[in-house]
C-alpha cells in the first residue's frame, strides 16, 4: 500500500490543481478579463479567491491562465520528446562517428536552459509563443536522446534482438518492434517529469512577459502583476503560483510512481543514477 | 589517464565551438532579418543594403560564421544596440552580480541538502526520511521567482529585516545584504534536488559491504555515515551539484528580475525588448559556455575524488 502511496498523491494533487482548468472550458464563474467593482477582495464564498487590482475573480483567472501553460508545455514535451527519441534512436543504433556527432550536439543543447533559449530566441523573433514553445522543446531534446540513446546501445547487444536480427528482420522491424517497446515507459516516465519543468519554465517565462501577451491570463504572468500589489493584498501572488507548484508537485509524483511501479529493482533509495538523468 | 583526460578536455573544446553555433544559427540564419529589425521596417532600400553590408550578412554563412567565432576568441563580441557599449563589457558586469548570487545560491543549497540528505539516510524508514521524502517532492515543484515575491513580503515588507530589492553596487556597505533573499529562493529548489541526490547516494553505500563491516568492528554510527558514507557518496553529489547548475543560472537571471538585480537576467530582459542582437548572442554564448566548463570541471573532479579513476 505504502508503495503506492506517491502516486496516489500525485494523482490527487494533479486532479485537483487541473480541475479547474478543466471546468474552465465549460463554465467560469465571471468574466476573467472584464474588471470587477471590488478591487482586492479576500478569499470569500462569492470569490473563493479573492480578486485582484482590477477587481477580476481569481478563481476565473486561474481557470483560464492555466490553458496556455498547459498547452504550449504539452506541445513543447511532444516535440522536444519526439525528436529527441529520434537523435538518441539514430545515435544508438548507428553507433560510431554518427554517434559521437549526435551526442555532442545533445550535449550542446543541454547548455542551454530553456530560459535562456526562450530569452535568445525572443531577442531574434520578439517575445510571443513560438519563441517560447520552441525554446521548450530544444530544452527537452538532450532528456530524450541521452535515454534512448543509452537504451538503444544495451537493448540491440540483448539476446531477442540478436536472434530477431538472426531469424532475418530488417533494421526497421527491429527498431520499432524489438528495441522501442522496450524503452516506451522510462520515455513515458520522462515525458511526465519534463511535463512539469516545462510548466515551470514556461511560467518564469511568461512572468518575464516573454510568452502569452496581455489581456489573457497566464499563471506565470498573473504572478507578475500582482507582485507590485503584494502589500495590499498577497492573494492574487499566492494562488497563481500555488496551483502551478501543485500541478508539478503531481506529475514529478507521478513521474516517480509510475517509475518504481514498472522497475521494482530501482525501489527504495536505489536511484541515485536514474535521478541524475531524469531531472536537473 | 592523460589518453582519458585530452579526450574529456578535446569533448568540451568540441561542444564549445558547436554551441557558439547554435548561438550564431539563433541570430543569424533562423528566420527574421537581424538587418531589418535595426533599421526598421519602413528604412530606404539604400539604408537597409548598409545594414546588411555592416552586419556582414551579404557573405556566405560558413564564411560568416568563422569571422564570428574568431571574433568570439579575440574578445570582439560586437556591439550593444541598446547601450551604444561593447556587449563583452556588459555582460562582465552583469556577471559581477550574477555569480555572487549563483554562488550564494549553491553555498545554501549543499548547506540544507548536506545534513539533510545524511540525516534522512542514516535512518531509512524513519520520520526524519519520510519528512525530507516529502519535503523535496514539494520543494523541486516550487518556482523560484514565485517563492521570491512571497519571501518579499515576508521579511522585507512585513518585518523589514532585509533589503527588498535593488542593488546599491559593490562598494556600498553591506552590498550583499541585497542578495540574502534573492539567493534564498534561488536556493530552495535546488537544496530539495539536492538532498535527495544525497540521501540515494549515502543509502546507496550504506548498504555496501566495507560499511556492515566498519559497523562490525564497532565503529562510532556518525563515523561510518560522516565518513564512509559521506566520502563515497560525495561522486553522485558532485555530479548532481553540476547537472543543476544550469537550473541555477537560468533561475538566477529569473529571480534577479523580481528583485531589480542589475545582472545577465536583467540584461537578457532588456535585450529582448530592444530586440538587441549582438547583446543576446553575447548572454546566451558566455551563459552556455560556463555551463558546458561547470560540466567539464565536474568530469575532471572524479580524477580527484576517485583514486580509481586515476588508476583503471
């Protein structure tokens, strides 16, 4: 029971900081654009988080800042993830010269923290979205080829490769049907960790008001206009930034859960390794 | 050995020219014109074809490439748009505030992380394990510039005990005063990354052999976790301080922006918004660049941690 504690809570914490963002799409409790009369308002019933400067509901603005982040995090991790797989595929399978080139232009990636990238990327093409997803995907590249790079070289040594190989299938066949189902969870597990620093890259982002431009609510940019307002009123800093810290809260629990849950060799404290690869 | 370390060494020189590509390919080969973003969408024909002549965009990319790579190695890092400054120049101040701060920033983090990571080992099982368990779950999913605001108005608007902001400069008294809180949030995040690195490795350890038998022979608990445990664990810290070093620099130019820091984040937030080239490849080579060294640096550091390494 205790073992799958982590992921319950993960699972917990992911549904009830994603929960309103769902219901966001179908219903808000006020217009989260349009001002308000009650400016700074505490925590209430009528406004269960308060409202801001501007008079506008939290609880709404929370509901809709989400979208964006969520979206362009998503989009980030499915590309960034895809070609990574494919880098560290083709280096892992080719082995040698193509090798050694794929993994220094990995290794040339991983210098470059998504924020930076973001910023450079928002300097040549100005600050907006694109920038900023395709900053977060080159981000993730690095996490995925070093995995499937390091998967790829022991897998294709394993004796079901080497008798697929002898029985006459060709390089495709054992790519896709003998060495990629093999590492599909420890991608899945490392697509749901970068899901969450994605998420957190992207709101200090977006609070550098690189990413989503104004009037829509982002929960990193929310987090800048109310820094100002702080003494007034600290509700509208604290609810933005503890939904965000709530949702990666959940996917690095589940991360980890679905991680010992699928290798029980690397239960308990075993994992010094692995931490090193997945996060940073 | 020597074979072991030229090779490191030739790997990092290697990564180095290709991210000082990745840099050049930003700025000058991805879409957007740099020569139109200076003069401006409505400059004569005449006024744009100088600028394109200027910024030497009329030579072929390899050609040009070269030419900025040795620009790069000479010193010549072209020239800020925004200030009318050479962007080497500024990047080295913004530098003077932004590596006090990393550095301050990691100091903490190995400070909390340290005793932690141990405490949490030596006891498997225990509250003091399953509290720092929990404690780093919620610590790495924290946002630095979040716990910034709130750290704002916790000590320096409610109890005013530290500055809340700015930077008086290093010759004022007391100038890192300024860089308490920003260095504390910073460092939050990192001491939970931190710690649990610690707490594997050591755990990783004590279940190793040589302990059961230091614990055999009756040595004293806090010798065979301080001393056997520590001291082997010490690889995998250093390997985890060096992989979240990028993390640290990156959250650095972030936090500086809540606390009106004048180092490379505030830099790279004014280069952005005055579209300002030649100071955003300047930022991004000299941030990637030390993080590929800080990589090197902890490759090579094995050489002195580790008596195996020296002797495969």
């Amino acid at each position: 029971m205790r073992r799958h504690l982590g992921l319950g809570v993960g699972v917990a914490c992911l549904v009830l900081a994603l929960a309103p963002v769902g219901v966001g799409f179908l219903w808000l409790p006020y217009d989260p654009v349009l001002p308000g009369p009650v400016r700074f308002a505490p925590p209430s019933l009528e406004h269960p988080m308060g409202t801001d400067w501007f008079g506008r509901d939290l609880l709404a603005r929370v509901m809709v800042g989400g979208r964006a982040s969520l979206a362009v995090a998503l989009l980030a991790v499915a590309l960034g993830g895809a070609a990574g797989t494919l880098l560290g595929g083709v280096a892992g399978y080719a082995g040698g010269f193509v090798e050694e080139v794929a993994m220094r232009i990995s290794d040339a990636l991983l210098a470059f923290p998504a924020v930076l990238a973001a910023l450079l990327l928002g300097a040549v093409w100005g600050p907006g979205l694109p920038g900023v997803a395709t900053a977060l995907a080159l981000f993730n590249v690095p996490f995925f080829a070093r995995l499937t790079r390091a998967g790829f070289a022991s897998l294709k040594r394993r004796e079901f490769v080497i008798a697929a190989r002898a029985s006459g299938a060709g390089p495709g066949r054992l790519i896709f049907r003998h060495i990629v189902p093999n590492l599909a969870s420890p991608l899945l597990v490392q697509a749901t960790v970068s899901l969450g620093a994605a998420l957190l890259a992207e709101a200090s982002l977006s609070y550098l008001r690189l990413g989503v431009q104004p009037p829509f609510p982002a929960w990193g940019r929310m987090l800048r206009e109310a820094q100002d307002s702080v003494p007034l009123s600290p509700w509208p800093a604290v609810f933005p930034g503890a939904i965000l810290a709530l949702t990666v809260l959940g996917l690095n629990l589940i991360g980890d859960g679905v991680r010992d849950l699928l290798d029980p060799t690397l239960r308990q404290s075993r994992r010094a390794s692995t931490d090193v690869r997945s996060r940073t | 050995m020597l074979v072991h370390l030229l090779r490191r060494v030739g790997t990092a020189a290697f990564t180095l020219v290709l991210v000082s590509f990745l840099v050049f390919l930003a700025i000058h080969i991805v879409p957007g014109d740099p020569a139109r973003v200076l003069v401006g969408p409505d400059a004569a024909a005449a006024e744009y074809a100088a600028a394109r002549e200027r910024l030497g965009l009329d030579t072929p990319w390899p050609i040009r490439f070269v030419r900025w790579l040795g620009g790069l190695a000479r010193g010549d890092w072209g020239e800020s748009l925004r200030y009318s400054r050479p962007a080497r120049e500024l990047v080295a101040r913004g530098l003077t505030v932004t590596v006090p701060l990393a550095g301050l920033a990691l100091a903490l983090a190995l400070a909390v992380a340290l005793p932690l990571g141990l405490a949490a080992a030596s006891s498997p099982g225990r509250w003091i394990d399953l509290a720092t368990v929990g404690l780093v779950q919620v610590g790495t999913a924290l946002p630095e510039f979040w716990l910034a605001i709130l750290l704002v108005r916790l000590f320096a608007e409610g109890m005013g005990l530290l500055p809340a902001g700015g930077f008086p400069g290093w010759e004022a008294q007391a100038a890192w005063m300024h860089l308490v809180l920003p260095s504390i949030a910073l460092a939050l995040p990192r001491a939970a990354y931190l710690a649990r690195m610690v707490r594997a490795a050591v755990a990783d350890v004590l279940r190793e052999d040589y302990v059961r038998t230091a614990r055999a022979k009756g040595l004293a608990a806090w010798r065979v976790v301080g001393i056997h445990g520590l001291r082997n664990a010490l690889l995998p810290v250093v390997t985890g301080a060096g992989l979240t070093f990028a993390r640290l620099l990156a959250g650095a130019m972030v936090v500086e922006n809540v606390f009106g820091l004048p180092g490379l984040g505030r830099l790279a937030v004014v280069a952005v918004e005055a579209r300002d080239l030649p100071l955003a490849a300047a930022l991004a080579t000299v941030v990637a660049g030390a993080i590929v060294l800080v990589s090197l640096a902890v490759d090579l550091s094995y050489v002195v941690l580790d008596p195996r390494m020296r002797h495969p």
